[in-house]
C-alpha cells in the first residue's frame, strides 16, 4: 500500500462540509432537541460510519457503511451479515466511499439494489489513496432465497462503465492534472465520471415517480480549473442524472437527449451543481429538490425542473463567483440560470455552513404545519429546519431541531422522519405522538434570503389543509348500512401498483360483496383484488387513528372532505401481517387525525390478495376508546 496516511477518521469526513474555518460543529449531550409532541427513537445502533440508507417495501432497512459495507435492518434486528460486502472496490479517503443506496420501488418482486461510490481501480489500488479516481453506479441482485444476501457476482455497472483506471488523470495526487475522464483530445468520456477530489463525489440514488433512477453527482474536484465541467452537458460531473435503472441508458424524455441514449448529455436532467450530497423527487410533480453544499459563503436548497442550471462555478447562492469557466453567456442573460428556491449564508455562531438536503413530509400525522414541508439539515450546526412553500411562491424558513449530530441523510414516511447519523452511529426516527404538542409557529422569521423560481412551483398541497366544515348528515337507512366491496377475480400477484394497473381493474366490472364492517371475508380464495370506498362518518369531534392489517397488501386513503381527489394514502401495509395485527410495521398506523363529527370523508381500501392465506381489517382509535374494526354503521356508500 502507498505508506501516506489512510486516514479512517471522521474529521476527514468533515473536510469537504466543514467550510468557515471558525464554524465548528458544537453538539451538547443527551438527545435530539425536539419540538413538543415529537419524540426520537433509536432504530439501529452500532454501525460503522453509516452514510446512507434506503427503506424497503417489505419493511426492511438497507444501510451503506463508508467502507463498502451494505448492512441489513430486518424484523427488529441488525443483522451480523452483510448483504454485501464491496470494500475491496471501495475508495473511502477522507470523505469518498459509498456513498448512496437505493433499493427498487417493485421490490422484492424486482429484487434490486442500487449502489454509489467511489471506485478504486485493481491497477492503481496500491498507489496514492488521496489520488484521483473514478466513481461508479451498480446494481446488485437479491437471492431469492435469503433477500437480505446479494447474489455473488450480480453486480452491474449502469453508470460508470468507463470509470476505469484507463481514464484516471492522476492517481498519485489528488486535484492535481491531467484531469481525469478525457480522451487524447481532451473530450469528455462517455460514461465515466471524475473523481480528483477528496469530496464531491457520485453522493445519492433514488427513485423517481416516473421509475426512472436518479443520480446526484458532485463536480469531483476543489480544484477551480476543472470545475468549469460542471456546466458542460458532455461531462457528467456536476449534474443530476436521470437513467433507466434496467440498462443505465439515458431516457428520450431526458432534457438534452440527442438520440444516442447512452451518451453523457442524453442523461443529464440538470446541470451547474457543486456538491448535491443529498436529493429527492417530489412524487406530486417530479421536481427534483436538491441539498447543494456550497463554497465560500452560501448554502442552497434549489427545485429543479427538466433541464436546470443552476450555474456553479459561475454563481454561488444569489451571487457572482470567481471562475475560470466562461460566465459571460450567463452574466449576459444570453443563457439562463435559475436561483436558489432558498439561501443561507454561513455563520460561525450558531454554526451554519453544510446544507443536507432531506425530503418532503407528505403524510398527515404531523401537525398541519408540516404537512407538504421540506425538511433540511445544515451538518455544521447539527440543526434540522423547514422549508413552508408560500402562496406567492415564495418560501419561509422554520427551525425544526437541534442537537441532531452528524445527520448525512433524512427520509420522511407517513408517520415519521428518520435520520441517519454519522457521528453517532445510528439511525433514528422522528415521531409525533401529540401528547401536549404545539406546533412549531408559522411566523418564524427566515434567517437568509429566499429566491422563488418558477421551479418551486406553487402553495400549499389540497392534503395539508383542515377538513371544510359540512353540516352534518345521517349516516343513512337502514338499508344503507351496508359496505360494499368491488372484487376483481383472476389477478395475479400482490403487488398494489401492479394491480390497479391491470386491464381487469381498468375495464371488467367488479363482483360486489355487501360487508357489514371493514373486514373482508377471510378463505375468499387466490389472486383477487378488492376496493371498498364510501364516506366516513366520524361520530363526534375529534383525534382519530386509523389501522389496517392485511395479507398480502392493503392500503387505506382518507381525504380531507368529501372529495376523492383530496385522498391520501395514511396507513398501509408493506408486507403482509396476520389477522387484526396492526403492530408488525409502523407504517400500519396513521397516527392521531382531527376529524369532525357529522362530516363526511370519503375514504378508500385497496387491498391485493396473491396466493396463501388471506385477510384484510381495517380499524379506528375513537377519541376516548379503543382499537376497533369500523362498522358500517359509520360509513355511507359512495356514489359515482
């Protein structure tokens, strides 16, 4: 091995993030600083520089370690055995290593996962770790007899496949030229994506709702000559990539596709970025939102559409910047560039200077407030905020946390937000449970400037607004009180996507079954689907939680009123469970909703049997009561 340090310490983690040079993280002891009603659990403990992590359908949590280890959560446990084990590809110098995970959206009936790091070249492993290298985008297989196990020798390359120690500029010195992914012409090669520095590497994978697989990719260098290839479409640096996840290939819907799917332009989705550690796609609309790591002085969360620029090297924040890019078309107005959604200046007191882009909070068991919020995280600060998005399009900055170390990742679910900590060696989940809570006050005043562009799009979501007052209706005769089922026979699978997709559901009639509560018939045979819709008819005023147990899935939407276009999806379940057991995953229960007694809301079961035993329960918490099957006597039929 090259006799220069290795350096396995997180204080070189802390190198590329860290920018003033007084903003040192401060962090006291003891827990998450929470707002009231929130509580913090421990999900996994015990791992080794955790740098990302991905939830599964199934309910299991695959969790990358900085090294090359995919570490596996599943049934409560953190397993001993990884599911694969790639530290021998792996570049993990300072703050290089692997980086991102993703697991498919189909998953397990696709029974892949996705993973993105730094790559380390068999010819040039023995020399200089702080050198330039080369990063890379596989996809690895599950066995189908034990899913928490890769099968050996399943990995693909899908992006990177001429990331090759052939086109590493400088193995022996870090950003240093001959810089790397150029051909003897000095064009960019197809493929291949640079690494001179010791950051702003390949950073995260994820899904889109499009099932296209999305790639967040730094500049890979600090150093100011190279980094102009940010804002070149034919490097791949820089950029947010949008791929097929079967072949890697860029997709004809793709901004600057040229017809040629596999060259470096045909996959861009934007451009002109630093360091995107951290991305997500908004399921509403595709927008991708970005966590940008900044340079000297701003931090940036931008929205983007198809085809962005966001302009680094030439802009940082709502600022010019020192370049050796040509910035002129841009400065000029010839080209455009689009502003930060959102900007914040570093600080040294309170420490400010690293923004951890997080996720969307979608579900409805946070406060009002939150709901369709956009979460953030700043490393220096080790402090979680909000971003609220207002009527004008502009945004408004809330502080959420603080005492929260480490944080490289955030995802949000129906009922929580989880964060993954470098620093302490776990991932936790954010809950609310409302116990004495209020919510966080919507006059925070925003502690930077805030830029709207047509790319952060409009107000507030339907789904986060209170219920429109009704006046109260009978809940019907007594004929009426019946709940009726819509059954399509013959449907393989247990897939719910797949099965709404199905000609079946798209064009036969139903077969409708009368239930006298949300319970199907359990023996009802194999591979059948069923809807039930209606409106619900909440006896009296109050914090209601909705359960659901289901085998093979079942998930259930509640709307704000009366109007099914208004419906969420607030409990599901990602595997099956076994009769009237509402535990077995946490994304089973709603958590507390505020209904109106009187009102009507319309709610909706979609439920898939496969093959095996059967069973779909759909429960409530009435204010003051138990856990119990709804009745029909609380529900009215639904009417075209």
């Amino acid at each position: 091995m090259y006799p220069g340090a290795r350096v396995a310490s997180l204080a070189l983690l802390l190198i590329s993030i860290l920018l003033p040079p007084a903003a040192q993280p401060v962090w006291a002891q003891g827990g998450f600083n929470l707002p009231d009603g929130f509580i913090q659990e421990e999900v996994v403990a015990g791992l080794k520089l955790p740098t990302s992590f991905a939830l599964a359908p199934d309910g299991r949590i695959f969790i990358t370690e900085k090294a090359g280890r995919v570490r596996v959560f599943h049934r409560g446990e953190l397993l001993s055995e990884p599911f694969i084990d790639i530290t021998g590809e792996v570049n993990d110098y300072a703050s290089r290593g692997l980086m991102g995970i993703a697991v498919d959206p189909a998953w397990p009936r696709r029974p892949y996962v996705y993973l993105a790091f730094v790559y380390d070249p068999p010819e040039i492993k023995d020399r200089n770790p702080s050198g330039a290298r080369v990063s890379r985008v596989i996809r690895l297989t599950a066995d189908s007899k034990d899913l928490n196990k890769a099968l050996p020798d399943s990995g693909v390359v899908l992006v990177g496949k001429n990331s090759i120690a052939r086109y590493v500029g400088n193995p022996d010195q870090g950003d240093a030229e001959p810089f790397s992914c150029l051909d003897e012409n000095k064009q960019h090669v197809r493929d291949c994506i640079a690494t001179e520095g010791d950051a702003h590497t390949v950073n995260m994978v994820t899904f889109g709702p499009d099932g296209a697989l999305y790639v967040a990719v730094g500049d890979g260098i600090v150093n100011s000559k190279g980094n102009p290839r940010a804002l070149d479409i034919n490097s791949l640096n820089g950029k947010i990539l949008r791929v097929d996840p079967d072949t890697g290939k860029g997709l004809r819907s793709n901004p600057f596709f040229d017809g040629d799917p596999d060259s470096n332009r045909s996959k861009v989705f934007a451009l002109g970025l630093r360091n995107p550690f951290r991305i997500t796609v908004d399921p509403r609309n595709g927008r991708v939102i970005i966590g940008e790591v900044g340079n000297q002085k701003w931090e940036e969360i931008n929205i983007a559409e198809p085809g962005a620029n966001f302009g680094w090297p030439c802009y940082e924040g709502p600022e010019e910047a020192a370049s050796y890019a040509d910035c002129r078309p841009y400065r000029s107005g010839e080209l455009t560039v689009v502003a930060p959604t959102f900007a914040y200046t570093h600080t040294a007191q309170p420490a400010r200077g690293a923004a951890i882009g997080g996720d969307l909070y979608l579900g409805r068991t946070f406060p009002a407030i939150y709901r369709g919020a956009y979460f953030y995280h700043d490393y220096n600060g080790g402090v979680t905020n909000f971003l609220t998005f207002n009527a004008d399009g502009s945004v408004t900055d809330h502080e959420f946390a603080t005492n929260m170390p480490g944080i490289v990742q955030m995802t949000a679910t129906n009922d929580s937000l989880y964060a993954l900590s470098i620093v302490l060696g776990g991932l936790y989940r954010i809950r609310y449970t409302g116990a004495s809570a209020r919510p966080v006050a919507t006059t925070a005043t925003p502690r930077a400037t805030m830029r709207a562009t047509p790319a952060q799009g409009g107000g507030a979501d339907a789904a986060t607004a209170a219920p429109t007052p009704q006046p109260a209706r009978s809940s019907g005769t007594a004929a009426d009180k019946r709940i009726r089922a819509e059954v399509w026979k013959d449907v393989s699978g247990s897939d719910i996507d797949a099965f709404l997709k199905t000609p079946q559901f798209r064009n036969q009639p139903p077969t409708i079954v009368e239930l006298d509560r949300l319970a199907f018939p359990r023996g009802s045979g194999v591979n059948y689907g069923v809807r039930i819709r209606g409106y619900l008819v909440p006896p009296a005023t109050g914090d209601y939680r909705f359960f659901i147990s289901a085998d093979d899935r079942g998930a259930l939407s509640l709307s704000k009123d009366a109007n099914p276009a208004n419906k969420v999806v607030i409990a599901y379940t990602p595997d099956w469970t076994n009769a009237e057991v509402y535990d077995k995953f946490p994304e089973q229960a709603s958590g507390p909703i505020t209904l109106k007694g009187g009102q009507r809301y319309y709610f909706e079961v979609i439920y898939k049997q496969g093959d095996g035993k059967d069973n779909l329960f759909v429960a409530w918490e009435r204010p003051g009561g138990g856990i119990e099957v709804i009745t029909a006597d609380y529900v009215e039929p639904f009417h075209e």
